[in-house]
C-alpha cells in the first residue's frame, strides 16, 4: 500500500505535488480569521483578497490550527504515514499532530506514524517533504531508517526571509508602530530566520531589496563550503518576479542547478504578509 505524506497548509505545495510518485500527499488546512471574516487556508483561497482583507481591517487577525480528528482522519488512510507541521513556535498544530498519531495508534497499533515538528515552515517544508519522497522512492529503506535520516537532514537545513509589509506585525503587536513606520519609508528590510526552536528572530536590517538578495545570496554561500550542490526552494506572497530574480542571482553565483519556486498560501501569507520572499537551502 502507499505511503502517505501529510502535511499542513503552511507548506506550500500544491495538492497534486506527489501524484506522479506514486506517494498519497495530504494537506490540512488552518484557518485565518479576518475581524468576521473566515478564511480555509485551501486551493480556493485567494492571497490577494486575504492581504487586502488583512490591510482593511483595524484590529488583529487570528489563525486557527486544524484539530486532532482533521488529521486523524487522513492518518487513517494508509499503513505507513509521515506528518511534518509548521513550527510549533507559532502554532499548535504540532500538537493537533501529536494528539492525533496517539489517537490513530490507539486504535491500530500495526499502522507506523512518523511525526516531524519542521520547527520552520514553507520552504523548510518542502525540501523536507522533496527529501522524504526522494527516500521513500529508493524503496530500500524502512520505516524507521527514513524517520531517522529525514532527522539528521532536517538539521542541515537553514531558513532565511524578508519581509516587506509590515502592518500585520503592527496590529498583531510584534512590531512597535513607530519602527514599522521608520522601516517601511526608509525601504529597510529585516534579513529574518527561525531559530532551533522555531522562534522569529531578525538577522540583520539592510536598506534596499538589492543588497538585501545580495546578502541572503551570501548565506547560501557559507553552504557550498561544504556541499558543491543542493537544492533551494523560494516561497513568495505575491512576488513571483522578486523571486525570480532571486533564483537568477543564486544560478549565476553558484550554479546551483535545484531552485524552485512556489506563491505562497495563505498562513504563510498571514505571517510574512504581502512580497514576502522566503528561502531556505
């Protein structure tokens, strides 16, 4: 039987992704709320309305986490499952994951469930899920060795971001007004990351989206010291040209010969808001 793949809608994959690989692939929605509005983080879901939403809107938007039983029932599927969540730093859909791989194995214990915390998201996300299909696919490994190297592979990834809008983190008071003012007229864009918790933190401030693909360019750098190849996966809010220009710079430098590209959905338009460009390699 196939193995299954899931996942939650801050990964930003379309649904179809794994069709061709002969693996099931799965994607949980959450749930944004926009003063009365709801939005279900699906392929329905337009990014634009809900950015245009999120800017009329006076007072803080919410996200609401899938429960146990969404993921439950997709974890009922198959013999074999692998789950990978957005951080749970941000969100408890980590542990709605969590609940529902114990509910699920109470009542099967032949099934085998592997749960993977990203402790990022979006792009972090999908090279861990194009890594996971790739190990699946050798079928030369078990069950436990895939849950084992898709660990140890986790650990070499980085994820690195810009934001451009920044009147989400206003509202929802993770930016002082005042700096978020200063910035956005002074074109200054915070380089940001996770860190190993999957915790926000800024890296470094720069003035110019320029220098700013330039130093994120110089991060991937610091990688081909100790790998000649890997792949890169850009996720963006709108932004399909920036993040173009992105990869062209990151093909001419490097050669980096893997550097794809996907518009984001809507959580992780929420968070990194409107011409976001996340990266992680």
């Amino acid at each position: 039987m196939k193995p299954r793949i899931v996942t939650d809608s801050s990964c930003d994959l379309p649904s179809d992704f794994l069709e061709k690989d002969g693996i099931d692939f799965s994607i949980v929605p959450l749930t944004i709320i926009v003063g009365d509005r709801e939005f279900i983080d699906d392929e329905t879901l337009d990014t634009k309305k809900l950015v245009a939403a999120m800017k009329s809107c006076k007072t803080a938007s919410l996200t609401s986490c899938p429960s146990p039983e969404d993921f439950s029932s997709e974890l009922r599927k198959n013999k074999v499952s692998y789950i990978i969540t957005l951080t749970s730093g941000l969100s408890g859909t980590y542990n709605s994951a969590r609940v529902a791989r114990e509910m699920v194995l109470e009542e099967n214990g032949d099934l085998k469930i592997g749960l993977f915390d990203s402790l990022s998201t979006s792009p972090f996300m999908i090279l861990m899920i194009m890594k996971l299909r790739d190990f699946i696919k050798t079928e030369t490994m078990d069950f436990e060795t895939i849950c084992e190297k898709l660990a140890d592979y986790q650990k070499t990834l980085k994820l690195r971001f810009i934001l451009q809008d920044f009147s989400n983190l206003v509202k929802t008071g993770r930016m002082n007004r005042v700096v978020g003012v200063v910035a956005s007229a002074l074109s200054i864009f915070p380089i940001c990351r996770s860190d190993e918790i999957g915790k926000i933190q800024i890296v470094e401030k720069v003035r110019g989206i320029k220098k700013a693909f330039s130093n994120l360019a110089n991060l991937v750098e610091e990688k081909l010291k100790t790998q000649n190849q890997f792949p890169v996966v850009i996720t963006h809010c709108n932004n399909p040209s920036q993040a173009q220009i992105l990869k062209e710079l990151l093909e001419q430098r490097f050669e980096l010969k893997e550097i794809y590209i996907f518009p984001m959905h809507g959580l992780t338009t929420y968070y990194a808001n409107d011409k976001s460009i996340l990266m992680a390699f």
